[in-house]
C-alpha cells in the first residue's frame, strides 16, 4: 500500500481541483505536508532550490511578455478593425463572415496566442452581426469559439512554451513544428464551412450589396491596408525573427510586446488609462500561472522523491504497454482531464509526471508537444468546463442558448479529434516546415 502513495496523492490532487480548490494552493499544500510527513525538513530546502530555478527560466520570461502583447492588440482595437475589414471583403461570399472570423482568428493566434482575449474579441464584434445576416446560431458560435483557439497551436503560443518548459525541449522547435499544423486546423475549419455553405446555403448567407458599397464609399485603400498590415508586421517580427535564427522566443516575445505597444500608438488607440488595465491584467494572469507552476514544481518534487515515476514504468512495463498504446492512454487521459480543469494546470500536473517515461520509452517528445498542444486546444472547447465556450456565452446576445454553442462546437471538436489522429499516424508532418528552413 505504501509503495502507491504517490499515486494517491497525485488522485487527491484531482478530487481536490473538482471540489474547487485552488489549484495552486493545492499542490502547494500537499507538497509542504507530504514534504513533512515523508522526507526531513531539507526536503523545503530543496523545494526553495526549484523554485529559484523557476525564476532564472529564461524560456519562462515569454510568458508573461507574449499575455501583455496579447493584451495590448485587444484593447488598441487592432484585432476589432482587422475582423471588421476581412468581415466586409469576405461579404459577397456565401459563409463569407464565416471565413473572415476563422482567417482572423488564425492570425491573431499568430499574434497573441491568447485565447481567452480573441474569443471574448470577436464574439462581441461578429456574433451579434453574424445573428442579424441570417447565420445558423449554432454555426455562428461554432465558428467563433473553434477559431479563438487555434492560439492554442499556431505559434507564438503561451501553451507551446509552457510545454516546452515543462519537456524540457527547445520552445523555438515547436513553434516551427507547430506552425503547419495549425495553419492545416485553419484549412480544415474554412473547409467544413465551405461544405456547410453548399449544403445549407441559408445558414451562411451572403451580406447585402448596400453594407458592402456603404463600406467601400466610406473607407479607403489605405485604411483598409493599415488593418491588415499592421498585423502582419508583428507577426514577422515575432515569428520571422524565430525562424531566421535572430532571436530566441523568449526575445522575440520581448519584440512583440513592444511592437504591439508601437503599432497601437499608430492607432491613435492607446492612452495611460488603457495601458494600465493592460498590465494589471497581464500581471493577473502571469501571477496565476507562475502560482500554479510553483507549486507544479513542488509537487513534482515529492511524487518524484516518492519514486512515483518508477511505479508508473512498472506498471506499464507490467501492463505490457508499447510505446504507442501509452502514448494513446496519456492522449485519452488529457483529453478527458480537459473537461473539468485548464490546460495550465494539465500541464504542470501530468506532464511533468509523463516525461521521464517518455524518455525512457524514446519518444520524440517535439512530436509528443505538438499532440498534446492540440489534445488541450480541444479543452477548450469541450463541456462542462470549457473556457472558450463560457468566454463566449458572457459576451453572447441574449437569444443564444448554451446549448447552442455546445452543439456548435461538435462538428469542430471532431474535426481536431480526426487531425489529432492524422498526425499521430503521420509524425513527419510536423517537420515539413523545420526542414524547409534547415535547407
């Protein structure tokens, strides 16, 4: 019985999370009295130890850099004129507000790599017209909710970064690893649309001629390429400056931050009042993450010291698991742990338990990155405690039902389930675009 304590701890920390506790303090908590109770009191020496080496992470600096660029283009209005732009040049198209939602998603993936703040962005912006053209309500929802994560994946992505702490692995592999494969998620979503235009034209109509020429009277060239340039242009400095080897992703987070704070000033958009709710909320959100990481690391510790993570081998060393099997089970294990708590806690709870099994079993843990990162892309969006649909539903018109979203968000959870499939069968997809650049 003594011998399977670690993994009774590691259940107590789950029980504990779904009564509500939070999560920080949890782990925290059962590291300090496991600490007490099993080792002497150097163990708290040693966690001190982890903890110095958390803020000496110089990968770990990306994060709170990348929530402030993210930050910065909502509130500046760069991500509101660049769905609007892409809304009325998609109009004549049937589904056409469809795909201006899912490009501009994809984009401000590639440009933030916030979920919460481009959910929340476009479903105040286009949800409401997308209700008024005639959309389905349950495409309409879908569509929005789907495309705010796609920041999950497409690079720069906090969730690729935490990973890449947490593995071990280089962040700047996975974000190029990353970047075919989010971009396919793009397709794949314009594709469902399109086939759901075609088969259901009264879902996804087309808008009307007047709002069309209303617009195009009323706003120039120019401005119509300021709201796409500006966009592109922090996403070539961040993503361009990785790829070309100029600057690690933690440098290229400091370059976004500050482009995205340049580019709001020529928005005229930006004043100290904005700037401050700005970096309040980036030091919320960093303070939680780094609250949850520390006492991750604390956990860590003592599942480890434990010898948690020899029990775990044994067992599937006993099981008769092959390397794939596991992979599958870990796959299946975070998908449903998806439904009850964030990716952030995910992955400071059973990725650090995973990885040295992985070593031992000589997986290739870029590959394994990218699985999982779309594994919690799809957390996202599944009930009962998925934050992209509850970001949604607080902006949402009065008239869309939960139920509407949740059944909206079905057909695109299939589609990155089927994905998600596709790449595990197929793991040299992953490396077309590194080996491009390496040539």
């Amino acid at each position: 019985m003594i011998e399977y304590i670690p993994l009774i701890l590691f259940a107590l920390v789950f029980i504990l999370i779904l009564f509500g506790y939070p999560v920080a303090l949890v782990l925290g908590g059962i590291s300090v009295v496991s600490g007490l109770l099993f080792f002497d009191i150097d163990f708290f020496y040693l966690v001190s130890l982890r903890i110095f080496g958390i803020m000496n992470n110089f990968v770990l600096l990306a994060v709170p850099l990348f929530i402030f660029m993210g930050m910065t283009l909502e509130k500046s209005g760069i991500a509101e004129k660049l769905l609007e732009t892409m809304a009325i040049l998609f109009g004549k198209i049937r589904g056409g507000l469809a795909y201006s939602v899912i490009i501009v998603g994809g984009m401000l993936a590639a440009s933030t790599g916030i979920v919460g703040a481009t959910v929340v962005t476009m479903g105040l912006i286009s949800l409401p017209v997308m209700i008024k053209r005639g959309y389905n309500t349950k495409l309409a929802t879908g569509v929005i909710a789907s495309s705010g994560t796609l920041g999950q994946i497409i690079p720069p992505s906090v969730v690729l970064v935490l990973l890449g702490s947490v593995l071990n692995i280089s962040v700047g592999d996975l974000f190029t690893s990353a970047l075919l494969p989010g971009l396919t998620l793009v397709v794949l979503y314009l594709i469902y649309v399109l086939i759901i235009s075609i088969i259901y034209p009264e879902y996804a109509p087309s808008m009307p001629n007047k709002l069309i020429k209303k617009f195009k009277n009323e706003t120039g060239i120019v401005e119509i390429i300021k709201a796409f340039l500006l966009p592109f242009i922090l996403i070539f400095a961040v993503l361009g400056s990785i790829f070309a080897g100029i600057a690690s992703p933690t440098e290229a987070a400091g370059i976004g931050a500050l482009g995205a704070l340049i580019l709001s000033y020529f928005q005229a958009n930006m004043n100290f009042k904005k700037l401050k709710i700005i970096m309040e909320e980036t030091t919320s959100l960093t303070s939680i993450v780094f609250m949850i990481l520390i006492g991750a690391t604390s956990f860590s510790l003592v599942f480890r010291g434990l010898e948690g993570d020899k029990i775990l081998i044994n067992i599937i060393t006993q099981a008769d698991l092959t390397p794939e099997l596991f992979i599958v089970l870990i796959l299946f294990i975070v998908f449903i742990a998806g439904f009850f708590i964030d990716f952030i806690e995910i992955i400071f709870i059973i990725v650090p338990v995973i990885t040295p099994i992985l070593i031992a079993l000589n997986i290739d843990l870029i590959w394994i990155g990218i699985l999982l990162a779309i594994n919690l892309q799809t957390s996202f969006l599944t009930p009962p405690f998925g934050f992209s649909l509850f970001y949604l539903k607080s902006v949402a018109p009065k008239e869309i039902k939960t139920r509407d979203i949740y059944y909206g968000i079905i057909p695109f959870v299939i589609i990155q389930l089927l994905f998600l499939i596709f790449l595990f069968y197929n793991p040299d997809y992953i490396y077309i675009i590194p080996k491009m650049l390496n040539n």
